[in-house]
C-alpha cells in the first residue's frame, strides 16, 4: 500500500530480461484501472524494458509480437477471453497485481490463472486476507500449491480453530508454513520517509427526525433478521442480514439513499452536514482533500454540495473514462476536492498532492480503509497527512468499528503473531450491529 511493490517488481523484471537476459517474456496480470499506472512507472523506473500491453479490440493483432517483449501486461477481465492464448505460451514470471482479486477460487479468474506456465509466480497484494484466511489459502494454492493441503484440509487444520477458537498452536504453526514465501514490508520500516499519518474519528450525532427514521427501519430490520436466523440458521440467512445493514448504513450516509418507498428523500443527513463543515474549514485552510465513499449515490449527493458552495471538484468512480488525466489534474492542483468511490479509487493511485483523507462510511475491512488512506500516505509524499473517520455514534457503524478490530486482529495475527479470541462473526455480533440508539 504505496509501499514500493511496483517498483521492486519493475526491479527484478529488469534483473531477468536486462541483466541476465531469459528466453521468454513474463505476463502481469493487472486490474483495468492499473494499466496506465504500469506503463508510466515502467517507463520512470526501467524505461530499457520492452513493454506491451495487450488491451482493447485491436489486442488480438498482437499477439504476434509478444515474443519481441519482455514483459507482457493484460488485465484479469481479459483473461476469461484470452486465457487459452495466454496458458499456450510460456513465461519468465507470472506476476499477479492486486492479486486478492483472485481470492475466490472457485471463480473463473482464478481457474484461468491456474493454467498460467511460468517459472516463477509472484503476487503482489497489500491486502493477502480481508475477510478469512480461506483467501490466504487460495492464493497459496497457486503460488505454491499443496503448502497448505486442499481447501478442506486447510479448514479443519487452520482456519476453524483459528477463526472460531482463536487456536495460537495452529496460528503459529500456519505462520511457519508461509513466512518463507512472504517479502513484507511495513509502514514501520519506512518511517523515515515519510511524513507523519494521524487517525481521527469524527463522531457524528444524529438530528430527531434522522434518529426517528434510524430507529423505525432498525426495529423492522432487526425482527426480519431474527425470523429469517430462526427459520432458516445464521449462515443461510447471509443475504438476508447484508440487505438490512445496507439500509441502517444508507440511513446513516443520508436518507436520500434509501429506496424512494421509504420516504426518507426530506430527512437532512447530519453526515453529511457535517462533512460541509469540514470541508468549509479545509479548503479555507488551502488543504487538499480526498472524500471516499462506498456508494456512488453519496458521491452525487455530496457534489451537489460541493457545487452550491462553488468548490472545485474532481471526481473518480467505475463510470470515469479517463482516470489518469483527472488523476494527473488533482496531482497538478487544479482542484481542491476529489471524490472517489472506495471500489474504484481505493487502489492503485498514487494522490500524493492530498494532504487529507475522508473516509465517509466504514465496512468491515480495515484493510479497505487502510487502502484507501494509503493514496496519500505513501512513498512521495512529503506533507503530514491527516484521516478522518466519519462515523455515527451509537449506530451500525459504530458497531462495524468495534468488529473491525476482530478482522485486524486476524491480518495481523497472520503475520506479527497470534491474537486473541474468537474471530467469527456471531449472534452477538448481530446482537451489537442492530442495537438501538442510545437515547438523547
């Protein structure tokens, strides 16, 4: 997370085909956002490596030259289409970026990869596990396959007792098993190179109206869960209970984000309101701002605000076109403000020009949030960069902050030792996300 992997990976790629040349090219795998972030970087830092990226409808037609290259790039929706080509031809390396996008193994992507020749496999990845240690397995099972044992080996021997008991013997013994295979590096060991990074939850009280509203739809989300945990089990009951914390997570953004059937369009957002505030204070202040948000609508919302106060803006999200020339006027200081949706600004930018990051809504991965603050946190930038975290005191994303630590405690467990107690998510788990509001 802006820790430098693109660059060592540029480094040993230029070590097999400049200094020691190989009888092959090698394929990186990257997501679609992060072609351009290849091309420049390789053009910066190994500007001798013969590069080409195999994209778009005339794609096909150059095949023929990959022979002439030493490093071929393609992205992971491609590979559904082309993986037969690509599984024909022989590699150096096979170089997965951000390769928790193959964390289902059960998914076509991460099939198509398996058929992959190459000499070396490496992944790059600042996020190995986000959600449970089934998606560490899956990327050992093709880094070096059979470490761990088959995914059902793996769960009885690893991730249940780990996960549900909190097993420190199985944790340690799992850590032994891939720490030789593991080249980390932490924020820790660059601490001389960058600036400070401060942390601030900004607590937000709900209005009457807004709490109203909070209450009604917890109430009836909480006994539809309880019916459908009682008819049908916890865990068959997953889209049921993902359904009701979107609607509490939507009424805490702003009302406006729920259905138009709830009439809740004219309940104000005290989120939202005191997002304005802030960053009336911050662009006064001649800072540099990027606001994430998991949900595009909220971008909307908060851009009409932007707009009636006559702040400049840039804004990114799965819909943009072309990502680096609004990237590179923000980089450039053409606007103050940047808007970015989580899913597709949450990695693979370098926004080093911010010094202050938003995290509007919280989800369960600190991982994700971590991503998303390291755009400006990162190798380059030369300011203090402060964090603030906007969550609604008493409510469901309180409650997510508080089981953010059980996914932290497991990521680092994994690589820093064990940590304590049960890491699953249980009934009183669901106990606490659907709590009421302490009263006024």
């Amino acid at each position: 997370m802006g820790l430098g992997k693109t660059v060592q990976t540029l480094a040993l790629l230029a070590e097999r085909h400049l200094a020691e040349p190989s009888d092959r090219p090698s394929l990186l795998v990257a997501p679609t956002s992060l072609l351009s972030t290849w091309r420049r970087e390789a053009e910066r830092f190994a500007p001798a490596l013969k590069l080409l990226i195999l994209h778009g409808a005339d794609r096909h037609r150059r095949f023929a030259e990959i022979d002439g290259h030493h490093l071929v790039v393609t992205t992971y929706p491609l590979l559904h289409r082309d993986h037969e080509r690509l599984a024909a031809h022989p590699w150096e390396l096979v170089v997965l970026d951000e390769a928790q996008a193959v964390k289902n193994p059960a998914s076509g992507g991460a099939k198509h990869i398996r058929t992959l020749k190459g000499r070396m496999r490496l992944a790059l990845t600042g996020t190995p596990m986000e959600n449970n240690l089934d998606e560490l397995w899956a990327l050992f099972d093709w880094l070096v396959p059979g470490l761990l044992g088959d995914r059902k080996a793996f769960r009885t021997r690893f991730r249940n007792t780990i996960e549900k008991h909190g097993d420190r013997g199985a944790q340690a013994r799992l850590n032994d098993l891939v720490r030789p295979f593991v080249l980390r590096r932490t924020k820790d060991a660059v601490l001389a190179e960058l600036p400070a990074k401060t942390e601030i939850t900004e607590w937000v009280r709900l209005g009457n109206r807004q709490r109203t509203l909070y209450e009604t739809i917890r109430a009836a989300m909480d006994q539809r869960v309880r019916a459908a945990i009682a008819a049908k089990g916890l865990a068959a009951s997953r889209i049921t209970i993902l359904d009701a914390l979107l609607k509490l997570r939507q009424v805490c953004c702003d009302p406006a984000l729920l259905p138009a059937d709830e009439g809740a369009e004219a309940v104000e957002s005290a989120k939202r309101a005191r997002l304005v505030e802030m960053l009336d204070e911050l662009v006064a202040e001649g800072r540099r701002v990027l606001v994430f948000s998991q949900f595009t609508r909220m971008l909307d919302l908060i851009e009409t605000d932007l707009r009636a106060h006559g702040w400049d803006f840039a804004r990114l999200t799965g819909e943009t076109k072309d990502r680096e020339s609004v990237v590179a006027g923000f980089q450039k200081g053409d606007v103050p403000i940047f808007l970015i949706s989580l899913k597709a600004g949450g990695v693979g930018l370098t926004l080093t020009a911010a010094d202050t990051v938003i995290l509007y809504d919280p989800w369960w991965n600190p991982a994700v949030e971590r991503q998303a603050m390291d755009r400006a946190h990162r190798i380059g930038q030369t300011k203090p960069v402060f964090v603030h975290k906007l969550v609604v005191e008493g409510a469901v994303e309180a409650a997510i902050a508080e089981l953010q630590a059980k996914k932290q405690a497991l990521a680092d467990a994994l690589f820093e030792g064990p940590g304590d107690g049960p890491l699953a998510l249980t009934e009183d788990d669901l106990a606490a996300l659907f709590r009421p509001l302490a009263s006024s």
